[in-house]
C-alpha cells in the first residue's frame, strides 16, 4: 500500500494522565482504532494524512497514553518530533499544575525547534472550568508556546489543533528557520523530489 | 519527604558523599548480574500476580483515587520507577568516570539478566534508567564501555524502542514462553484506547469492547501463571533492592538533583552529547561548584547546546529575572592560568539572571548590529557569577569615558580573566552596577595593564 505525502511530521500527545490525550487523537484520526480487527494497536495506528495550505503532510502521532506514571519516556519517543500537543484538562487544576514538567521533559529531551501547542481539553465542561483561558494563555506565552482550548467530546477545535501545529513548522520551514541540511533532522520528507526542488528554492532565496 | 529526599542528594551533590544517608551499601559490582536479576524478578513478579482484571477493566491507574482502584497497578508502576532511579542513583554516585563506567556496564549485564528470565518489566526499567538524560548524556562513561556491552545495550535499545507502536516490544512479549513478566504499559495504552474507542455503554458496543478486553486479560492472566519458585533466594539482597528509595511525589526534584549530578560528573562543555551529533568531548570540570545553596544549575560555566531554551525555561521558573541585558563585546585575558596576549573580542548579547551571565551568539559573524535581533534566540552559554572569590575589576583607565564603558570579571579560582567592553557609557554604567550588585561590593580596582603589563584598550 503506498501513499504520497510530501512531508512526514512525527507528532508526541503529552500530558498527564486523565487528560484526555487518548479522546483527542481518537477523535482526530477518526476512530481508526474501532476498525482494526487485530486485538492490538496497529502500527500505522495514530497517522493520519492532513493538507496544509496545499501540501499533503503525513502526521505520525505517538501517544503513550496510560503509561504516564511510568518514567521510562525515553530519547527515542522525542527523537525527531517535529511538534507536540500538551495537553491539560481545563477542569483540573492538578493536570495544567504538571505542564511545567512536561515541558521540561520536552525541552531536554526533544529537539529545540520542536512546535509546541497547549491544549486546555474538555472545553465542553464549562461549569467546571478551574483553569481560565486567559492564565493558560499567558502561561504558553511565556513559554513560547501555541495555545487552543479544544473538547475531544464535541470535536472542537481538535482537528485545529493538529492543523495550527503542522501549519507552524511548515511556515518555520519555509521561512529557513529549521535547519534541513542537519542528519536525523525533526522533519522527514516524503518526496525526494520535491525535497531537493524546495532546498534549491531555499537556496536561491538566500542567495 | 520531600526535603529529606532533596537534602539527601543535594548532600551527596556536594562532594560530602555522606554515607549515612543512603540506602544501606553494599558493593554492588560484587553481586553477579544473575543475583541480582533473579532478586529484581522476586520483587516484581507477587506484584504483578496480584493484580486483578477490576484494576484494568476500568483503568483505574488513570483516575484521580487510583491507589483505591489499582492498588497493584500502581504498586508495579512505583517498582519500575524504582528500579529506574536506583540504577541512575548508582551510576551517578559510583564516584568517577570510571566507576560509572564499570556500574553502566553492570547494569547491562543485569538488563540483560533479566532479558533471559523474560522479566520484561524491569529489564525496560533499567533499560530506560539508561536513556535517561542524566545517564545519556555521560560521553565519556559511555565511551569506556566494551565493544560487547554497547551491542547487548543497542539491542536491547531496539527491543523496546517506540518505532511502529513498540513493535518489537509486542512482538518479544507475544511469543514468549512462561515464566515472564512483560511490560505492563503496552496493555495499559491499549486498555485506555479499548476504553476511548468502546466506552462503556452497553448495547452492541459492549461485544466488541469485551472482546477486545477479554483478550488482553487472557494474555496477563497467563503471565501470572508464571513460576519463579525454583530460582535461589538471597534475604539479604532483596532486602536492600527492596528497599523504597522515593515515593511517587518528588520524582521531579529527584530527575533535578540527578542532572545536577550528571552535570558535575561531565560538564557541558561544548555541546550536549547527542545521538546525532557525536563530535562533541567533555572536558575534566574546571568550574566546579562549591556553593550548592543555588538550586540553579548557575554555579558552573559552559555551552549549552540543546539546553539553551531549558537553561531560560528553568530560571523562570524558579522566579528568577533577566535584569540587564545587551550587546557585550568580550575577549579572554586570561584562562586557566595562560595569558592571551592577543585574543580577539567577540560579540555576544549578553543577559544576567540573577547571579549567572547567559550568552546568545551573533547571527553572523559579520554583521556589526547591536540590536537583538542580530543575535541568535537560544543561549549559546552560560558563566556562573557565584564563584566565591569571583570579582569584578574596573578598569583603571585615566580617561572617564573608558573607565565606564570597559570592565573585567576575574575568576581566581580557574585563574581567569574576561574583559568587557560596553557599547556606550550608559551601558557599560549599567552593567558595572548590576555586576556591582550581584557580587555584593567584591570589586578590584587594580588597573589591569598593571596586573598584566598590557595596554587595555583595542578599540
């Protein structure tokens, strides 16, 4: 079976437990999951092809949900992740309090021009709200970092989500800020051919 | 126990190594890797028997009274973080490279140990203890390890490395034989994508939901037959392995303290050893810290690399603010005792957090601009001002406008010496104040070209 993509981006869900990670990638990759037969995941389970502003990235999204508590978030699961979802549940203080240590896991262990986009989830439960848009909004400023509030209940905002990620290191691509030339680089392309069309272009314009 | 433990290690981050506050010793090189993979898999395997399918069907690990719903579950999670902080405790406090050495080569005849005994559950334990970023990034520990010892290690690496939804890992569990005990995250993940997928509703879902549950709790229900009796006992050993170093809560100041440990082990100083870029070397430490009240990483000196935006990251987050920044102009006077006659200046925009200098590098090498924008966004190093008998000497210059825009930091401890020129009298005003202030009035004001014979300005 083969597809055609002109990028792969490999994305991480990060969070803590409860947070709902789980909910916003099933939605996204909608319920992929429910057709595998197969009594495991499978392996091509959590990607999924999006367009972004006309070019078709693959996005390989790892999720380790359920295995929060375990310390053995090891190199090889940031290696090479070109962005990643933080997540938080906007109705539990506790969850938005641990961002800071995930983002610190991120920070050491991933690559530097990561993209990183907050997401506040469980939108659609308003009245028990204990974290308000603007405090994590300020937060992911500071930190330099996206921000969405998203329901994986209701599907809002969860594909924007994703989209506003990929849309990002697209532009920071574009714009030369990710270093292409660099081996085991954060960003895998799917097309050679058109790999080699962009880094001439890259060239040209610096020249 | 959330000083203690931090106390502890900040202890042994001093240099004291105080014994009496760790775990009971024992020369754990002496122990054969088979002792103690065969005690490890005592501790885990009543553990991992006791769980209960109510523990998984609801993924109560997930909730809020998690210790109530999976009492076991968590139980097991705690000996995997365990057995995870004690191998980094070990390595980290062995006391020299290569002791470290000689401890990572240890624990990977243990991992695999218990590779042959299919405990799977701490041989990614220690496995993932390993990759950790204090461990990991110690080049030169991992540089003296045996040809044999890196080709167990990478395969064990592959085993249980994430590629294709931890395919290998599924593939080693799937089919191997009783006694084991496997990695209970896989199932844990799959459990809460059972539960997303099929919520528990009743209906038709139901089927499916319970299928796919069942078949899970078929697979554990197996590897709990597992019988371990047969293998020795050693009272003593279990007794020290069993030992619970850390609760679930300070994990994050231990994983600091840990790094901070690393980092005086093998400082930073070109850059972070990456598994892409292995050029870099690791120098003997020089700028070894004595003053470990600072929790920030501030008392040592070096490049960043990788670490640069956590470096920031981190000194936000523990209150601290940029309080002068700007263009510098620097040039080495005097390194590790060797005078530099005719060093160059090089061009940094330069921040002070509170008692540390943090650098950004130019752009370009060429451009002459002094704005921030000519300089690059993540730091490109770092230099502690904490440094005891750390000073700043004014320069003693006849003409006003020198003496402000000119200013030296010396370090007698490494027997160093930077001077700095400031773009403009304010700002060198600026920075000679704020340095004033963070090293409390330790000012010379010793006219360099008498202390080094040479002429100060190169303008």
């Amino acid at each position: 079976m083969s597809e055609s993509y002109d990028f792969l981006f490999k994305f991480l869900v990060i969070g803590s437990a409860g947070t709902g990670k789980s909910c916003l990638l099933h939605h996204f990759i909608e319920g992929k999951f429910k057709a595998e037969s197969n009594h495991t995941i499978g392996v091509e389970f959590g990607s999924k092809i999006i367009n972004v502003g006309g070019k078709s990235v693959k996005l390989q999204i790892w999720d380790t949900a359920g295995q929060e508590r375990f310390r053995s978030v090891t190199r090889s699961y940031y290696r090479g992740a070109a962005g990643a979802l933080l997540v938080y549940d906007l109705t539990s203080r506790d969850s938005y309090n641990t961002l800071s240590n995930w983002l610190g896991d991120a920070r050491t262990l991933a690559s530097p021009n990561i993209m990183i986009l907050t997401v506040g989830n469980k939108k659609d439960l308003e009245d028990e709200r204990q974290v308000t848009f603007m405090e994590a909004s300020r937060f992911s400023q500071e930190n330099e970092l996206m921000f969405l509030e998203a329901s994986a209940l209701t599907g809002e905002n969860v594909e924007e989500a994703f989209l506003k990620c990929a849309k990002s290191i697209l532009a920071k691509i574009e714009t030369g800020g990710l270093c292409l030339a660099k081996r085991g680089g954060r960003t895998s392309w799917g097309n050679l051919g058109l790999r080699n069309a962009f880094l001439r272009r890259v060239m040209t314009q610096k020249s | 126990m959330h000083c203690s433990i931090s106390n502890t290690l900040q202890c042994v981050a001093l240099g004291t190594m105080d014994i009496e506050v760790r775990p009971p010793i024992l020369d754990l090189l002496k122990e054969t890797p088979e002792d103690l993979a065969t005690e490890i898999t005592h501790l885990d395997f009543p553990i991992f028997k006791a769980i209960t399918p109510d523990e998984l069907i609801c993924c109560g690990w997930t909730k809020k009274d998690k210790a109530k719903l999976a009492p076991n579950v968590v139980k097991l999670t705690q000996r995997f973080n365990n057995v995870s902080f004690w191998v980094q405790d070990e390595i980290l406090n062995a006391g020299g490279v290569k002791q470290c050495t000689a401890m990572v080569s240890h624990f990977i005849k243990v991992a695999k140990k218990l590779g042959d005994l299919n405990n799977y559950h701490s041989q990614f334990a220690i496995i993932s203890a390993l990759q950790s970023t204090p461990i990991y990034r110690l080049r030169n520990t991992w540089l003296g390890l045996s040809h044999k010892d890196h080709q167990h290690y990478t395969k064990m690496q592959d085993l249980f490395s994430d590629d294709n939804n931890r395919e290998n890992l599924r593939a080693a569990v799937n089919t191997m034989k009783l006694p084991g005990i496997p990695y209970l995250g896989l199932f844990q993940t799959d459990l809460v994508y059972i539960n997303v997928s099929h919520p528990h509703c009743g209906g038709q879902e139901a089927e499916q939901r319970q299928k796919y549950v069942n078949n899970i709790l078929c697979m554990l229900a197996a590897y709990q037959q597992s019988d371990y009796s047969t293998l020795p006992q050693n009272v003593q050993l279990q007794s020290y392995l069993g030992k619970e170093r850390y609760n679930e809560t300070p994990r994050r100041l231990v994983e600091d303290d840990y790094y901070k440990l690393s980092l005086m082990l093998e400082p930073i100083i070109h850059s972070i050893p990456d598994s892409d870029s292995n050029k870099s070397v690791s120098l003997p430490h020089k700028f070894r810290s004595r003053n470990r009240s600072d929790s920030l990483p501030c008392t040592m000196s070096g490049s960043l690399g990788i670490h640069g935006s956590f470096l920031i990251f981190n000194l936000r987050m523990s209150g601290e603010k940029c309080c002068v920044q700007g263009p510098l102009r620097r040039k080495t006077i005097k390194k590790d005792g060797r005078i530099y006659p005719v060093a160059p200046y090089h061009r940094y925009w330069i921040q002070m957090w509170g008692k540390a200098l943090v650098y950004y590098d130019p752009k370009s090498l060429t451009s002459r601009g002094l704005e921030r924008e000519e300089f690059n966004s993540s730091p490109y190093k770092w230099q502690g001002i904490t440094e005891p008998k750390m000073k700043l000497i004014l320069n003693g210059a006849k003409d006003a406008q020198t003496q402000s825009i000119i200013f030296q930091l010396a370090d007698p401890g490494s027997d160093t010496v930077y001077k700095f020129l400031a773009p403009s009298i304010f700002a060198g005003l600026n920075w000679i104040k704020h340095l004033r202030h963070a090293l409390e009035g330790d000012i010379q004001t010793t006219p360099n070209h008498i202390m080094f014979g040479r002429s100060t300005l190169h303008t």
